[in-house]
C-alpha cells in the first residue's frame, strides 16, 4: 500500500491520503490528490524528501520544498550539500511522525483492497492522534 501524510511542524500526523497500490509514485499521489492546490490555498508550505522532487515547478513562490539531487554526471555543490543537511534537519520530526504511524503492527502484515485500507488508515490517524494528546 502507499499512502501519502502530512504531520504538523512538531511531527504530529495532521492528513493522510487514500491508500493507493504500492507501485503509485509519490509525485502522481500527490497530484491526483491535489496536495500543491491545497496547500496554496491554506498559505502552507511543506518540506519534503526527493520523492517530490520536480512536484513544484513553480520557482518564483515554491510550495513544496525538497533537496537536492546528485547524480554520477552532476555532484553536488558545498552550498547544496549544506541546503540538503538544513533540510534533513527540519525534516526529523516529521519522520518521527511518520514512524509513529508505523508503529501500528496492523501495518506490517496490510494485504487489502485500497479503499479498506483507506478506512484503516484514516482509523490510525485518529488513534494516533488520540494518543498524542493523552500522553499514552
């Protein structure tokens, strides 16, 4: 399954996606659920891994930021290295909510149809959720 989710700046999950087959990219997740639109219209931005990259290719008012790529023709500048270190580092708790969302065993053995799974997921969210502001 791949789901996309967004968490908050303290990596409390906030919105995850409909689940989709695990072969879906991130990029075509994310423009089938208009993620770029919805977060314009909210005034939001986002930090986000290499998977989005080339989402946003709107240069002049970026939405979603993502770091940079090296490739075996194309090594990365000292500059873009030291972007891709502040990224990562903006980036914790977000992976920290993330893996708090993995933590559901349920997750680890998922073999369902992606509208169930879509209901599970949107369970899980507010479970975790749930969790996060009891403390437990």
């Amino acid at each position: 399954m791949h789901a996309l989710a967004m968490t908050d700046e303290r990596g409390r999950l906030v919105w995850i996606s409909a689940a989709r087959p695990g072969r879906t990219h991130d990029i075509t997740a994310a423009r089938r659920d208009r993620i770029l639109a919805h977060l314009r219209a909210a005034g939001l931005g986002a930090l986000a891994d290499l998977g989005f990259l080339g989402l946003d290719d709107d240069g002049d008012d970026p939405v979603v930021v993502t770091g940079f790529k090296a490739t075996r023709a194309r090594k990365l500048a000292p500059a873009e290295k030291e972007a891709n270190r502040i990224l990562a580092a903006g980036r914790v708790p977000v992976e920290r909510g993330f893996a708090h969302l993995k933590n559901w065993r349920i997750l680890t053995k998922l073999r369902t149809d992606p509208a169930r799974a879509t209901h599970l997921f949107r369970a899980l969210l507010v479970l975790t959720n749930i969790e996060a502001t009891t403390g437990n």
